[in-house]
DNA sequence: TTAGAATCGTGAAATGTTACACAATTATAT
DNA sequence: ATATAATTGTGTAACATTTCACGATTCTAA
C-alpha cells in the first residue's frame, strides 16, 4: 500500500472531491454509493472502489460511504485540509477572470498576489488585490513561501517567467501559455490551452 | 490502419501541431526528428513515431520530417483545413478573456458569437462582437452551423445550456463549469477546471 | 563507391489500467 | 431468526499503452 500511486488515480481524486461535495451540499445527502458517484460522473463503480483503496478502507459494505467522511479523507490525500497561496503571473484579460473568481477560497486555495510587468497596470487594484511588478516576484514569493503559481502570460515570456518562479520556490504551475515548460523533476506542471482541446474535439467533428 | 484510434494518440496530436509549428515559425526549421520533437516535448521519440504510425508514413528514414508536409497532414487529420466557428456561452470575465484572446483564428477556430442572459451585457460589443441574448441562442446556432461551443457559466446553468446547445446542433462543448456534463455519445466534451488541476498537484506538494 | 551515422516504421515485449466477479459484511423486511 | 438485497474491497483476467529493438532506408563524407 506504500506503493506510488498512479498518477491517473491522483488525477480523479479532485473530481470526485467536487462531485461528492455538490451531492452533500447541493442536494443533502448523507450516503452514496460506488454506483451513484459513478453513474453521476460516467466512471464505473469497480474503478472508484479500487482508486479509493489505494488509500485505505472508506465505505461500509452494504451501506455505501459517509459522504462527510470520505470528503475529509480525500482533502487529507490531496493535502487540501489547509488553504494554499497562489500567485498569479499576468494581469490580462485571463489574470483578471482569474482574480475575480470565487470558486478557489471554499476549495483549498487562495490568489495571494498578482504580478505584470506593463506599468499601466502596476496598481491597479483586481478584486482586493494591487498588481505588482514582476520586480517583486521572487521577493513576495519567498516571502509568502508561495508553492503554487497560475501562470497566464503569452509563450514568449512563459519559459523565462517559469523559471524564476521555480527558482522562487514554487513547485506547482498551472499554466495557461501555449506552451511546452521545462522544469526540473520536483515540480509539476499542469496545462490549459483551450485551443489544444477544441483541436482534439475537432477530430470527431464531421 | 483502420481501426479506431485510440483517444489519448488523437490528443497528442495538437500537441505535436503546437510544437512543429513553432519550430516552423520561431526558429525557422525546415526539417525536424521524432527524437528532436520528443525532446521539446517530453515524451519518447518512438511514441511520437507509433502516433503518427496510425495515420501514415509522413517521414523519410535517415532524415526525419518536412515540418510543412507534417502539419499539413496533422491538420488535415485532425480537421482543421477550414476554420471553425465556435459560440461563446457567457460574457462574465472568462468570457470577456475568451473573447479577446487572439490565439484561435490561426489555429482553426474562430468566435461567432457570444450570449448571455444578464439583460445589461447583452448589446455589449466586445471586440467586435456584439453579445446576443440567450434568448437568440437556438436560432443563431442553427443558422450559422455552429458545432463547436465554449461554456463560461455558472455550474447551476450549465447542464441546461449544455442540453440546448445539444438540441440546437452542437456537438463539441467546451466547458470551464465545475461539474459533470451528460451528453448523448455522439457529442464530445473536454473540461477545464483551474481548480480540479490545482487540486491534483497538490497531492505532490510537501 | 563504400562506410558510418541518423532516422523511420513496426512487431513484439513490457508495463500500466480497467473491468470482472465474488467472498464478506451490513441492513432490512418478514 | 432467517432470507434477501445492497454494497464494499480485491485478486485475477482482460485490455490498452508504452517501450524496446531492429531491419530498411537515406544522407554525408572520405
């Protein structure tokens, strides 16, 4: 059981964190099942019990899993039982979409800064926040200890602007640059490129 | 060669287009290898090389690949010879982002439209596009044989807009709301939430 | 003209992931 | 008290993906 977990697995962890929450909050319930999660998400039951036993032992047979319950232990694996300082690379269009968005503070994280290198934007205030100047990036990043950035800038600068950031201490990027990254080992990297996936959606367009 | 193509090999394939066409245009290649591509992108030569093997034999051993033949047949398999019109559901910040991004018309995709039902943004122009009321939804779907959405929504709205979009002719959704999309199986859908990746880096973080 | 280096495409092996199916347990109803 | 239904966790089988490794081809240089 102390084998590496497979990244895949890692992967469907957050969406069942958000379905299990939706099924608790939005529609009060207290139980669930292997089958409901699964047909709810399109997964089968089999690969959510053996995702989960990777892990421990979280469901009762004949009743199912305490939806409660498995929610605490599934933010415990994703270390999301404290709040995480992210800091946000670009203040365009997508830093702002970013910077207004209140889905992060209920889900573990939390936009600390903003930061760009265009003077005219240097001040401006984004939902509570001043944007600073990419200047300052590696100091308030030490500062903060920030481990997390959301990099949202064009692929020009991505690659330079990533290794400042690792050199900062950040070891989590998401980014939303066009963009292969190079990184060393320990961090990890996670992309958004809308166009990327309408590319592949067009495959099966006729 | 005429078997299905397994989903993940169709989803590199944007990547490689990315890639080769930056080696095209920033650094001016001619000509390019699975090893050198692999390189760039992180992934094995001889994976890049069985990719490509399901579709044909688009380089010559010895020398590799012609970057502009490879693209030309990437595009052509991966339908995006002719330019794409997508719809934009909602015109709150991500929208806005969506819509002045500049990064889709050269890569085979190209806004038509935006809707939103908050009676004072529609009338709105943003860059050159007026956003149109969800009302207009299904009439301006059909009538331009828009097959490609994007859904900047909230979760509660999304499975009714998604369902409409269905109706009207929709196939490909591309959707930023937090939550699980039913669709019959001839649509396709990709998901983009910023939070659901931070989440799963975050099991790697200390 | 020949040797050597580079590279492709691909069958087979290795590895990774998912689905199946069942013993064990729990709850419910009679 | 017992039968029935629901459900878990998991070993194993099935299936999918990646990597290996090699024959064939091409180019370059002596």
């Amino acid at each position: 059981m102390t084998t590496e977990i497979p990244e895949i697995v890692i992967g469907r962890l957050p969406v069942y964190l958000r379905e299990l929450t939706r099924l608790a909050e939005e529609e009060g319930k207290i139980n669930t099942s292997s089958h409901e999660l699964g047909k709810r998400l399109g997964i089968s039951s089999a690969q959510i019990r053996k995702d989960l036993s990777h892990f421990g032992e979280f469901g009762k047979q004949g009743t199912g899993y305490h939806i409660n319950y498995l929610l605490e232990q599934l933010r415990d694996i994703l270390h999301l039982t404290r709040e995480w300082d992210v800091a946000v690379v670009g203040a365009g269009f997508l830093g702002h979409a970013l910077a207004h968005y209140k889905g992060f503070s209920h889900r573990g994280f939390r936009i600390a800064c903003v930061f760009d290198s265009d003077p005219n934007k240097i001040g401006e205030i984004m939902d509570g926040l001043t944007v600073q100047s990419i200047t300052e990036l590696e100091s308030t990043i030490k500062e903060k200890n920030i481990k997390v950035a959301i990099l949202v800038i064009p692929a020009s600068v991505a690659q330079d602007m990533t290794d400042r950031l690792v050199d900062a201490g950040v070891t989590a990027v998401l980014s939303y640059a066009p963009i292969n990254l190079s990184v060393p080992d320990y961090v990890k990297v996670s992309y958004s490129d809308p166009v990327i996936q309408l590319q592949q959606m067009a495959y099966y367009l006729r």
